[in-house]
C-alpha cells in the first residue's frame, strides 16, 4: 500500500469533500480538493449483494483493488471508507456531499442531513423508487461510519426547480398536482448546471446571461433549456422515464400504451413499467444493446435494426431540442455531455444535421477529437450557432454545492 497522504495546516490540500453516490448495486465515491475542485481519489463498489462484489480505489496515482463476495451497503461502505482513510488523513474531510435522485418540491437546495431531512428523503421514495431507496441506504451507512463530519444532500431535481408552471404542470387534473405531487420536475440537474456554466466560460459571457440548450446523454439521457442560469425546461419529467430515448428507457410514448399493452399481452401496470424502463431505448429497438458504441459498430457492419436504432435516437434528441428552443427565445449554444455526449462524433453530427433551422455548421474534423481536445467547440469558425462539447464533472458541481453550505462566506 501506498503511503498515507497527510496535509494539515502547512499543506495544500485541507479542505476535501467526500462525494458519495449509493446506486441500488454500486457505491461511487471521489475526494475533491476545495476550493482547487482537485480530484485526489476515486472508488467504486459494484455488484453490491452478488457473489462478484468488488471494490476499487485509485488514490494518488496508485490502485487498489479488492473482493467482497456478497457485501451489502453497509460493509462495501465500511470497507471503502477503510481503504480510503488508509491513504488520505481522514481529518482532512471538511463534509460528505451525498448525491439524492429526487427532492421533489421539498429541496430545492443542498440541504444539511440530519434524522428528520432523511425521513423526508425517504418519504419521497414513492417518486423515484429504483433510486432513493438507495441514496438513504448510502447516506445512513455514511453517517454511521463518518458520525463527526457533515453530510449534505444534493439534488439532481433542484436545478430544475425554477421551471414555470407552463412547463413544469401536466394537463391532467389539477388536484393531482395538489394531492399527490403530479408535476415534471427533470434530472441530471448537477450535470446539465456544471457544463452550463462552462459553456458560458468558453463562450467570454456571464453564466447569467447564456441562453443555453444542454443534452446529457448517457444511459439515462436528458436534455434542457437553460436562460439566465436558471432551468427553464427540460425532457425528463415526474420520473426519469419520460422524454429522450435512451438506453434501456422508452423516454416518451402514449400514455393509451399502457392500456393496450395490458389487454393485448396480459401484462400488469408494474409489468409495463418495467419494460419501458429496463427493456426498451436503444435495447429495445435493436433487441442487441444499450451500448451506444455496440450500436454504431453493428450498424457500420449491416446491422438495420442497430441503424434504426441510432436513427430514432438522433431524430428525437434533435426534435426535443428544436422543441426547447421555444422556452429561451435565442440560443446562444448547444451542449453534448455525458458518455455518448463527450465521446460518439457520429450522433453529434447526425443530431446536428437535422438542426439546420438554426444555421449550426459542424467542424468535422473539431468533431471527431473528442471536447477537451477541441477546446469545447465543434462548430466552424464563426458559426451562427456554437455548438460544444464539455465533458461533465458531478462530482466537482456537488463538491461546489457543499462547499458553498459549509463555507458560504467563501
């Protein structure tokens, strides 16, 4: 093992942030300097609850890598923190910032934990059950385990909260807004807020005065509409189902579907859901992958259905955000994030090209490199439209919205 890296008063590095994100069968973990946004490690737990749990650290250039057959939250967690503070003085952490899928209107800002926030958390599992569940599982265990250091929750719903109700409301009865919290309230907020105000950098204008369209696109794929640094509009809604095709999610389809399906398979509500949300997107379509790259080999190969895949992904990201650009009034950029945003050339311009209304004009060979190498812009010297690519960084947005909790005068 490594040396343990110890900085106290003298040194440089005084100020880490634990950011934490507990999935239902993994545990991500990084160590951020701040206010430098240094990265000094990052883990990971997979497989949590299988006989091929695993464990990995990579810590000051060096890896880490153990096995952990069959280990919960509890003991991955335990285990991960052990590791950790074996390389790095564990009295360097000024907080722990927790990611939590779902605030719903209740949090709306990085929000200090404590017993009753988290009982909230977890009276909002109802909307989104495959992840708060989990977020709570990681957050109690971190708690446990880190008892003298603050912890923090961010949201990825809370940049989204701004959106007015034009955008925000379904036209369904009003009551189930009032009763039950029927609304679209949007994900990937930390995602889609860090490359907006990257883009604003690139582009020499304030944050606050940027009328964006960003596309996180991933296995979970959002896009949104971004004016004077606040979320206006976006295609995720009420759950993460809606909107974008996307790896294994439908995104967007007849609410009558439903139905139809029951009678004509027999199939339950739960049964339904669960395909739209685990069978479908690109996996459906294709019926080879939710693997962007698989897809686009198999489609340079022959494959029709790999191809229609592609097709039906492309074509509904370009009419979501045409559909966007009616919430900013101008667009000042367009932004790809996210693994298939940052690193797949070819859906960018097969995107793009059916964006001609706004006379954007891609650098195909700017396009090809991937963001960072290409300084953000893939749009010809002058374009009408710019558009980037920036590749995202969670980790460092959370770091910063829990920073700004626990030194605010900073």
């Amino acid at each position: 093992m490594a040396q343990q890296i110890h900085y106290g008063s003298s040194g440089v590095f005084t100020s880490m942030i634990l950011i934490i994100n507990s999935g239902s069968s993994s545990i991500k973990m990084a160590v951020i300097d701040m206010p430098s946004e240094s990265l000094l490690a990052e883990g990971m737990a997979e497989r949590l609850g299988e006989p091929g749990t695993s464990l990995s650290w990579h810590v000051a250039g060096d890896t880490e890598r153990l096995s952990l057959p069959g280990a919960d939250h509890h003991v991955a967690m335990e285990q991960m923190l052990a590791s950790l503070f074996g390389r790095i003085d564990k009295t360097n952490i000024l907080a722990v910032g927790h990611r939590v899928v779902h605030g719903a209107e209740r949090f709306i800002a990085p929000t200090p934990l404590n017993d009753a926030v988290i009982a909230e958390i977890e009276a909002l599992s109802h909307l989104a059950p495959l992840h708060n569940p989990a977020n709570v599982l990681g957050i109690r265990a971190a708690r446990e385990h880190l008892p003298g250091i603050a912890h923090v929750a961010v949201f990825d719903t809370a940049f989204h909260h701004a959106m007015p109700r034009r955008a925000s409301l379904y036209a369904v009865p009003y009551h189930w807004y009032i009763e039950y919290g029927v609304r679209r309230y949007g994900f990937h907020g930390t995602s889609h807020h860090y490359v907006a105000r990257e883009a604003a950098s690139l582009l020499g204008r304030e944050f606050a005065d940027c009328r964006l369209l960003t596309a996180h696109l991933g296995n979970g794929c959002s896009a949104a509409a971004i004016a004077d640094g606040v979320s206006v509009d976006t295609t995720m809604g009420m759950t993460p189902l809606e909107g974008l095709v996307m790896g294994t999610r439908s995104g967007d389809v007849d609410p009558g579907l439903h139905d139809f399906i029951a009678r004509a398979s027999g199939k339950s509500l739960a049964e339904i859901t669960d395909v739209l949300n685990r069978q479908s997107g690109l996996l459906g379509l294709s019926g080879r992958s939710n693997d962007m790259r698989t897809l686009l080999e198999a489609a340079e190969a022959g494959d029709e259905m790999a191809a229609l895949a592609v097709d039906i992904f492309c074509y509904r990201l370009a009419k979501s955000l045409a559909g966007l650009a009616v919430a900013l009034g101008r667009v000042d950029a367009i932004v790809f994030t996210g693994g298939i945003g940052e690193h797949a050339s070819e859906i960018r311009a097969k995107t793009v090209q059916q964006l001609t209304m706004f006379g954007v004009a891609l650098d195909t060979e700017r396009n090809e490199l991937h963001g960072r190498q290409s300084n953000g812009f893939i749009t010809m010297s002058g374009a009408t439209l710019p558009v980037l690519v920036i590749a995202t960084n969670e980790e460092a947005m959370i770091a910063r919205y829990v920073y700004g909790v626990i030194c605010p005068e900073e």
